[in-house]
C-alpha cells in the first residue's frame, strides 16, 4: 500500500509545480486553491509512505515520477519540447527508480 501511494503522491507533484507557474499573484484564487491542494496530498502521501519505506528510496522515486510526468505534461500543453536527448535523461531516471525499487 505504501508504494501505492507514494505514486499517487508522485503523481500530484506536477499538478501543484504547473499550478505554482500559473500563480500570478495572490489574487488569482484558482491556481492558488489547485497549488495547496495537491501540495496538501503530495507532501501527505510522501510522509505517510515514508513510514513503511526506506527514506532515500521513497524520495528519490517521488521525485523521479514528480520530474518524469511533469515534463510529461509540459510537452503535452505545448510548453516545452521533447528531444531525443531528454527522453534518453528520462529513460535513465525511470531505469534508476526501477532499480531502486528492484532493491528495496
């Protein structure tokens, strides 16, 4: 359950990072409200899953499926562009938590 739910939490990061980027300023109620409210899961579903996980495992492969899907999605909304050399980065990051996982 505990890896279950440190993907999910993975999963929220770029939502809270891309709606952090929409923060104008502190009268746009929409992406400030988005921002918390998956900062508020992600950061809980990392510290609930850090009680059944190794601590360094349980970063790292947050933080590898917050970096992964984030770029995911900002080539999805045409914000970024993917290139042969970033999909080999990426490729890499995904092997490393595979790996992690594979040993823990």
């Amino acid at each position: 359950m505990a890896w279950f739910v440190l993907v999910v939490a993975g999963l929220c990061e770029p939502i809270w990072v891309i709606a952090l980027g929409r923060v104008d300023s502190l009268t746009r109620f929409g992406p400030i409200a988005v921002f918390l409210t998956f900062l508020v899961i992600s950061l809980g579903g990392l510290s609930w899953a850090l009680r059944d996980l190794p601590t360094g495992v349980a970063y790292a492969v947050w933080v590898a499926i917050g970096a992964v899907a984030t770029v995911a999605i900002s080539v999805a909304l045409g914000e970024e562009h993917l290139t042969v050399m970033k999909v080999v980065f990426l490729m890499v990051i995904i092997g490393g938590v595979a790996g992690l996982k594979a040993v823990s």
